[in-house]
C-alpha cells in the first residue's frame, strides 16, 4: 500500500542518515580527531540510537591524547553503561600504555579476566612492548 511504502521510504531515510553519522565518526577517528568524534557519539546517544562497541573502540584510540574523555569511556565502561568487548579492552590498554600509566593498563586486563574474557596477544602486546622497551 502507499502508507507501507512511505513508512519504508522514512526508514531508509533514517537508516541512510545513521550510516553516514557511523561513517562520519569513523572518519573522523582515521584522521586522530578523537573530540570531535566523541561529540558525534554522544549526539548518537542523546538521539537514543544504538551505538556499536566498535564505534565506542574507536574513538578511545582516536583520543589518545585525551585523557578526560578516555576517563570518562572508562568510568561509563566500569558502571555497565557501555557495551564492551575485548576490543575495547584492547583500546584502553594501548592508551593507557601510551599515556605512561602502566599500572591502569594492568588493572584493566585485571578487569577484563574479571569478567570472564581471555587476554588476547592483541591486547597485552602494547603494555609487553612498553616493559621491554623501558626495562
């Protein structure tokens, strides 16, 4: 029917529109800029749209440098707030590790046996080469 139709047509719409948001902060993560991409995320949020794991990911290592909001990733993670997956347990290692705060690096792999995950090579890799490299 024509209202069917009309309804399928908004849906594509709106799923268009998302996929370009998703796509957007990808972009923006590729090109290190992690604020601007947590904004996204958070409009995401707001709007009450689904906000997979891995744009979550991929915005705590596009803000490396930033560690307020990685703070804030890992305040929300810890409350169940936030979807998690070994990948972003991966990230938080790698920023940690890059910010210089070893021990956090290991109380999150702490966390991640915690709940159950095996540590993955990807995952302990960054904090490993760290301790090699400063003894």
């Amino acid at each position: 029917s024509r209202a069917t139709d009309q309804a399928a047509g908004r849906r594509a719409k709106v799923d268009s529109g998302y996929r370009q948001q998703r796509m957007r902060i990808l972009d923006l993560c590729r090109e290190s800029r992690g604020p601007e991409a947590a904004a996204l995320v958070r409009d995401l949020e707001e709007e009450g749209r689904p906000v997979q794991t891995f744009l979550y990911n991929s915005v705590v290592l596009a803000n490396l440098e930033s560690q307020e909001h990685v703070r804030s990733v890992v305040e929300r993670l810890w409350s169940g707030a936030l979807p998690w997956d070994e990948g972003t347990y991966a990230a938080l290692v790698r920023v940690f590790v890059h910010a210089g705060e070893v021990r956090r690096a290991v109380r999150v792999l702490q966390r991640m046996r915690a709940r159950g995950l095996a540590v993955q090579r990807r995952t302990v890799q960054p904090l490993l080469e760290r301790l090699c490299r400063d003894g």
